[in-house]
C-alpha cells in the first residue's frame, strides 16, 4: 500500500514538474521571440 503511495505521490510529481517546464518553457520562448522582434 505505501510503495503504491510512493509511486503515485512520484507520478503526480513528476507530472506537474512536466507541466511546470512546459509553461515556462512557453513563456521563455515567447520572451525571446517578443526580445527579437524589438531588436530586429
């Protein structure tokens, strides 16, 4: 029951940590664009 716990608990974290990146990820690439069309 624990390990099942465990492995849950390690899942959902590992899904918002995707979730996390890809969101920022997002917005870092949306500031580098916005950045380079300024510049350009």
């Amino acid at each position: 029951m624990l390990h099942e716990l465990t492995k849950l608990g390690k899942l959902t974290y590992f899904r918002i940590n995707v979730l996390e990146n890809i969101i920022y990820g997002g917005a870092t690439s949306i500031l580098v664009r916005v950045l380079c069309e300024k510049t350009l």
